[in-house]
C-alpha cells in the first residue's frame, strides 16, 4: 500500500494542483511540446484559471490523491467530450502526478479510483486522449486496460501539430 488516500478537490487544493500540472506538463512533455509553450506555463495563471472554473460542472469531478502531507496527484473525470462519443461514455481530461511521486503507485491509486467513479456515474466506457509520442504514459494507460482506439488528432501549440491519440477502455472490464 503506498499510504494515498483519494478524495474530491476542493478550492484550498488549487494551488498544488496548479504546481502539479504544471510540472508534470514541463517533466513529460519536453521534447514532445515546444519548448516555449513549456516555459511559458505558470503555477500562477494555471490556479487563476482553476480558481474561476473550479466545480463549474457539477458532472465533472476533479479528485486529488495525498499522504499524510501533500497532495501528490490530480485526476479529472467527466462525460467525453468528443463528436463520436455515446451517451453512456466518460472521459478521463487529466491524470497527474507530482514528478518526484512517479512510480510510487500514486498515479496507479487515481487511475483506480477515476475508473470506479466513472462506473458509479454510469460510464459504460471511458476515452483519454495522450500525445502519441508520450511513451511512458501510453504504457501507464495500456497497463491501466486502456488501448489505442484508431483515432488520431492534431493538437495545434503555437506553430507546431503536436499528434495526440485516443485511448478507451470498457468501464467493467478487467485489465
């Protein structure tokens, strides 16, 4: 057990929300994203956002895993968002943990915990969307039962096609 508990965000966790977001974007994305966006991220901006928008959909649910100190990851659940989604299908928009906490169990701990959620809000199946060239998390995910449904889009950052792909998993089905 790696001593996590995992509860629904509230506005107090923003800020280490913030802080882990960003520096997860920095950490897994270098290399896949241009290094400008990357710089240009800020904890600040990042919780301004968060603060305006927090629980602005109440069919979103935001949870964060911590230890007996820290918030250590965030994930985020809601209905897909995408044109070809089915009614009974959910969306994991965001899983991440704090860099220095990354294969300690904590995103493994959220990953569980947003697949069980997913299936008490009715989700049949859940989608995420990863950059195609995100390696560790693309294993992360096909360990967690996710795989690679076909589809591909083309997420634009500044003057660069950043390939992402979708991911999909039967809400039930074991891994």
């Amino acid at each position: 057990m790696n001593g996590l508990t995992v509860r629904d965000m509230t506005v107090r966790d923003i800020r280490a929300v913030s802080t882990i977001r960003v520096t997860g974007w920095k950490a897994a994305y270098s290399g896949l994203v241009p290094t400008s966006y990357l710089d240009g991220l800020s904890v600040e901006a990042d919780a301004e956002w968060r603060t305006k928008t927090f629980a602005a959909d109440p069919l979103v649910q935001n949870v964060v895993a911590e230890d007996d100190r820290d918030v250590v990851g965030w994930g985020v659940l809601g209905p897909c968002r995408d044109d070809d989604a089915e009614n009974e299908a959910g969306e994991i928009y965001a899983l991440y943990v704090a860099p220095a906490r990354i294969g300690t169990g904590a995103g493994r701990t959220l990953m569980d915990a947003l697949i069980a959620r997913a299936g008490e809000a009715g989700f049949a199946t859940l989608t995420l969307w990863v950059i195609a060239g995100n390696r560790r998390a693309r294993r992360f995910y096909e360990r967690a039962g996710f795989r690679f449904d076909g589809t591909r889009a083309d997420w634009p950052v500044e003057d660069t096609s950043v390939p992402e792909v979708r991911y999909a998993r039967t809400v039930a089905d074991p891994r």
